[in-house]
C-alpha cells in the first residue's frame, strides 16, 4: 500500500470499527434478551433492597415481599447476621439513581416481571456499553499519544474492541467494563500530562484522582495499574498530585468505606473478610468449577497460560507481545511489525468460535512491541534542544524524517533544529517540505 494514502485508509477504518461498535451497542441494548446471571443479580438485589426497603440488607425485613433478586444469586455474604451482596456498593448506587429515574420518569419496575428485562437494558447501556465505547476511543487516544504507525493503532484498538473478553461483558451488567473505563481514562490522562502532552491543569489531576478512586471502589484488582500510574504523576508533579488528585480519590474511597462500615461495622471489603462467605447454606463452603481450585495451584497457573484455557494458546497474538520486553533490553528495533500482527490478526479471527479473551494490560504487553524506534529518536531530539546539542537534534530528527517522511511534525521539527544551530539553508528547505503536506 502508498504509505502516503495509509492516513486516509485508517480514517475509513476507524470510522468502520466505530459504526460497528454503535450498531453492536443498539442491538445488544434493544435485540437481545437481557442477561441475568450473578454479576447481575448481584447488584439488582441491593438495587432493589435500596429501593424498597432502604438498606443495603438483601433480606427482607419482616412483613415484607422478599427480595427476588437474592436468591437466585451466590455473590452474597453475611455481615452482622443479615445478607449483603459482595460486590463493592459503588456501582449499585449509581445504577439505583438511574432506577429510582427510570421509575419516577416512565413508571419501570422491578416489583414488575416485566419491566426487569426493560430496566436491565436501560442500565445495560448506561453502565456497560457507553463506557464500552468510550475505552475503546479512549485507548485509540493514549496510543495516538506516541509515535505508533497508524495502521498499527488502528490494529491494536480493534483488538480491543473485538478480540478481548471486553466485548463478551459488554453485553451484561458487570463491574469489568466500567472499571475499564475509569482505569483507561486515569492512564490517558497520566500518560499525557507526564509526557507533556498539554498543560497541567488542576482538573486534569482531579479527574485522574476520581477515575483512579473508580477504579479502586468498582474494579479492585486493577487499581495495581492506577497506583503505578499515581506515583509515576507524583514524581513528576508532587504538590498536584498530592493535591488535586488525592482530594478527587477520596471522595469515592469515603463514599466506599461510609457505606461499608455503616453495613458490616468494617471500612473494609467484604473480601478481606472470608469467614463472612462461610455461613450456612453458602455457595462459598464447597464452591464447583473454576472457583473449587481443585488443582494445585502451580498446575492452575500453567493452564491459565499455556494449558487448557491458557491466555496464550487461545490469543496466541499475545505472543507477539512477547517480544516487547526482549526488544527493550537488546535496545535492537523490532522489524516486519506490520506482517507479524496482521498474521495474528487473521489468526485470531480464524480462531473467533473460542471464548473471547484477555486482559487489557496484555494489551498494553503488545502495545510495547508496536512502538517504532523513531518515537525514541524523537524524544531524543527534542532533549537535545532543550539542552543547547543542536546538532544531536538535527541527526535525531533526521532519523525520524527517514521512517515517517510525510510527516509535516516531523520536518517543522527538522527545521528549528537546523534554525538553532545556524543551518539557515536547510532549515528554510527543511520548512517548504513541511509546507505542501500541512
């Protein structure tokens, strides 16, 4: 392909992968038949214990209709003698404000049997698919940050989309989709004010402080990643962070802890609690399938990688990934990107019938290896003119005008080099090829 059409070409591309995310999202919301399993029924039995009997309790107080929702659920503990869901309370509080909407506004139900399956698609989008949505653009943004190919970004967004086991939850009411979101939002914002992508301003740290309470109050496990990305922000801006930032993560954390101390006596999750999973008739006392860990647990973790179920035999494009760290350490470029994804590409759908996917930080593995060598030859240049080596600069950007020669960036950038050092001639022409293509 002319690599001068190649922007055109992801263009159209990206405007495929994003109608296709819309239509997915119109018919998962409207033609299929809402999904009802315990990561749902979990958070429809406090939505419903909110409304009806005003406490996070599932059990119902006496005199009054059960809660329909508890029963059929296993994600529940019991604290203080009564039963309370395990997942975190923050999501279930937002969804109850759209519900408590929904009902005042159209009349919808959950008392009702039918207007369940209305109101699980209603919140089935809000709290599923937008934020869907919205990771995805949001991951194309953060790579679009660096010097990726374009046509490589466009690749590794469409795995996202499509290749993970993201697009199996976009279908049902979950925590992993919104936590995503909230962790992917928190990244594109550290990654853009630690490499000085635009200017540091308060909101910008206060929103990563409240997407990266999010994270930590609705998806767990994964605040590992927004931690790292707090510390890496604190290096490089302390008073902000620890201002503007912490402030903005504190209010879902209290929020968070309010409720757990108010409900279990402890500010803690009811994770850190097990003997709250062991009352009688517990899922929990003699948990089935993958939660029975019936294996030893060094025989569990080579099937989660290479064994059956393994994350690398199934999406053997992670492999690929693979290569990002062993490039790093070689300092040697990894070449012939382009075939290597493509051929996992089409692998990947070939294999499509197996169960979708993998993590988003294996996402980020891959990410590493797509990285060009002009993105570090161009941060390079832009040192050596901060600190006066214009010569440094101009051999720099000369390297990164070899591998994106149609880059108008790139020759302006060419041109001030050439400026500063006193090279008047070649930054003037360096400047009239940036010219045409701008």
């Amino acid at each position: 392909m002319d690599r001068s059409r190649e922007p055109n070409v992801v263009f159209v591309l990206n405007i495929l992968l994003y109608a296709a995310l819309a239509v997915f999202g119109v018919l998962g919301a409207c033609a299929i038949p809402a999904a009802r399993h315990d990561l749902a029924l979990s958070r429809l039995a406090t939505m419903y214990s909110l409304t009806e009997y005003g406490s996070f309790y599932l059990d119902a107080p006496e005199g009054r209709e059960p809660n329909p929702f508890a029963s059929n659920t296993v994600d529940k503990v019991l604290a203080r003698g009564r039963e309370i869901s395990s997942k975190p309370p923050i999501l279930p509080l937002m969804m109850t404000g759209e519900y408590v909407v929904l009902r005042s506004v159209f009349g919808l139900d959950l008392k009702n049997e039918a207007d369940r399956g209305k109101v699980m698609r209603v919140l089935t989008f809000t709290f599923v698919w937008v934020p869907f949505f919205l990771t995805v653009l949001l991951f194309d943004r953060t790579v679009a940050l660096f010097d990726v190919d374009p046509l490589i970004r466009w690749i590794v967004t469409l795995f996202l989309a499509f290749g993970t086991q993201l697009w199996g939850y976009s279908l049902s009411i979950n925590n992993h989709i919104p936590g995503t979101f909230f962790l992917v939002l928190c990244l594109y914002l550290a990654l853009g004010l630690i490499y000085r992508k635009w200017a540091p301003a308060p909101w910008r740290f206060a929103l990563f402080g409240l997407s990266a309470g999010l994270v930590l109050t609705v998806e767990m496990p994964a605040s590992i990643w927004a931690a790292i990305a707090g510390f890496c922000l604190m290096y490089h801006f302390p008073r902000k962070t620890l201002g503007w930032a912490a402030l903005a993560v504190a209010a879902p954390v209290a929020v968070h802890a309010g409720v757990m101390m108010h409900v279990t006596g402890s500010p803690f999750p009811v994770q850190v609690h097990p003997e709250m999973y062991l009352f009688e008739n517990s899922y929990w006392r003699h948990p089935t399938g993958i939660d029975g860990l019936n294996e030893p647990k060094g025989t569990y973790l080579f099937h989660m990688t290479f064994g059956r179920c393994g994350v690398f035999i199934m999406y053997p494009v992670l492999l690929a990934g693979l290569l990002s760290p062993v490039r790093y350490f070689l300092r040697k470029p990894l070449r012939y990107h382009r075939p290597l994804l493509l051929g996992a590409l089409a692998e990947r759908f070939a294999r499509f019938p197996l169960r979708a996917g993998v993590a988003l930080a294996a996402l980020a593995v891959i990410l590493g290896g797509c990285a060009t060598e002009s993105y570090r030859a161009n941060e390079e240049g832009r040192k050596a003119m901060e600190r006066g080596d214009y010569g440094l600069a101009v051999e720099k950007f000369l390297e990164v005008q070899v591998a994106r020669p149609d880059d108008p960036a790139v020759a302006l950038n060419l041109a001030a080099a050439y400026a500063a050092a006193g090279r008047e001639t070649e930054a003037i022409a360096a400047a009239r090829r940036a010219k045409p293509s701008c």
